[in-house]
C-alpha cells in the first residue's frame, strides 16, 4: 500500500528555540496534512528572550537546497520567510523562477515588534523586485504595510489614488486604513495582499486585497496570550499548506486563522519571554494545559 502528501517546500530560517522559522513552518505544515521540506536562509542563535547570533547561509548553498528539493519532490507550495540580504533573495528568485514555482506564499518580515527596520533599502528593494512578482500572497502585518506603502510611493512604482488619497502613504490607523493598504500593496506590487491586523488596529481581523479590486475581509478574535512567537510564520505556513492541498486562497486564509486562534487558545506556556504556541493542538485539544 502506498500514498502521497502535497509537498511544500519553506524557505526560512532556523530558529534554534523551534517557535518560529523553519522549525514552525515545517511543524505547522505537519499539523495541516502536508509533507514539509526546508530551505534554510540563515542559522540563528536564539530563545524567546531574544537572538543573540545570525549566520546567513552562503547563496550557493541555498541554490543547491532549493533545487535538489524541486528535482525530486516537487513542491505544491511555496513558504518564503524573513530573507535579509539582497544576494539571497536574487538566488530565490532565480531558482522559483527557473523550477516554475507555484503557490508562493512571502511573510515579508521587514520590521520588528519594537518597530526597527530589519532589513535595508536594498533588501526591500530585491523583495519587491524580484520575488512579489512571483507571489500568489504576501502577508504584511501593519508595520510592513507601511513600509510597503512608502517603498512604492517613493520608487518606480506608483500608488493609484483611488486606493490611497493622493498617492501618498499616511499612517495605518483604522480599518478602513488597513482596506486601502491592501488594495494599494496589490495594485502597485501585482499580487495579492493580506494584511494582518493583530497590531492594535482591530480585533485581530485580516483584510485581503487582490490587484483586480476585491476586498475580502477574514474576522478574527485576539487570543489573550502573551506567547505569539513564530504567528507569523505560523499563519504564512499554514494558508501555503491549504493552498497546496487545492484550497481557494481565500478559504486557504480562513482555515489557516482558524488554526492560528487554536494554537494560540491552547495556553502554551514555555521560556520566559514570549513564547511559542502549540502548533500540535488539534492532538491535545485546543485547551489541553499543558504546563509543567
């Protein structure tokens, strides 16, 4: 007897404490019914207290990565998480491009909780540039919509004023905001935008903005837990997986926040900063106490 799994393949780094990066992504992909596979971008010494050491990996080395997963197991989905140099993005333009990878799904990390930039001009400009193009979704939180907004109003790429006021970025403040956002980021980037509002704009509700024009709004309910490490990687992981099992995005969307809020309301309790949820709670239960 045998059987097959949709593959996808997760572009991202290794977060040594296993809350975010691959090890989420490919944790996350195992508990949506996919069979994950890893790129490794960069090598990074951390908990959740915080990084203490990032070592990118070396160009060549993640061409060899990303093409020996697409000449065996092809991969039904794409996840792409943080990238930080502009050297890395290029290699993973190219090989996407020359493996003709489909349902790409890029968690653009640009911009931590503290709002510092993560990643340079340069950087956001090969992202942009190079890898949009071939995104079915990107997944910007507030803070990187925002940036997202300003790189286009201030480079070659134009906001349409329909979408935004005069063309200008302003400050994300309310939903409304955030709808603009969306569709500004689609029209201007060429592929479909979710932006997430889980930093204080709403009620951890979600906007989708597609470049023809439509506006799909997901609700969501904010989880009173002070242990989000790796939502975002989570949430990126888990809409790829449904969209490699043949999902519409927007149901895709809707099954992966359903899955977020239930490893969030599970009350993982690890470390002593902010930890990971349980990425395994669809096994335990979505309220199983799992403390020590």
């Amino acid at each position: 007897m045998t059987m097959t799994l949709p593959a996808v393949l997760a572009i991202s780094g290794s977060d040594s404490s296993g809350g975010a990066g691959a090890q989420a992504d490919l944790k996350t992909m195992l508990a949506n019914g996919v069979f994950g596979m890893s790129a490794i971008t960069a090598l990074t010494a951390q908990n959740t207290l915080g990084v203490r050491a990032i070592q990118d990996t070396e160009p060549a080395v993640l061409a060899d990565q990303i093409d020996a997963v697409f000449e065996d197991i092809p991969p039904a989905a794409v996840k792409i998480g943080m990238v930080s140099s502009a050297a890395l993005i290029d290699v993973i333009a190219a090989r996407l491009t020359a493996h003709h990878a489909r349902n790409v799904v890029l968690d653009p990390v640009m911009v931590a909780t503290s709002g510092a930039r993560l990643i340079g001009d340069d950087a956001i400009a090969a992202l942009t540039g190079r890898l949009f193009p071939l995104a079915t979704l990107i997944t910007p939180n507030v803070p990187e919509a925002q940036v997202l907004l300003e790189a286009a109003a201030g480079g070659a790429v134009a906001l349409e004023a329909a979408d935004w006021g005069d063309g200008a970025p302003e400050a994300i403040r309310t939903p409304r905001d955030m709808e603009r956002a969306a569709l500004a980021i689609a029209r201007a980037y060429g592929c479909a935008a979710l932006v997430k509002g889980g930093h204080a704009v709403n009620d951890a509700n979600d906007v989708l903005g597609e470049p023809d024009g439509t506006v799909i709004w997901f609700e969501g309910r904010r989880v009173d837990n002070p242990n989000t490490h790796g939502t975002g990687c989570t949430l990126s992981s888990a809409i790829a997986a449904n969209l490699a099992k043949g999902e519409p995005l927007a149901d895709a969307i809707r099954h992966a926040k359903a899955y977020l809020t239930g490893a969030l309301e599970a009350g993982l309790d690890l470390g002593h900063g902010s930890g990971p949820m349980d990425h395994a709670w669809r096994w335990r239960g979505a309220r199983a106490d799992v403390r020590a």
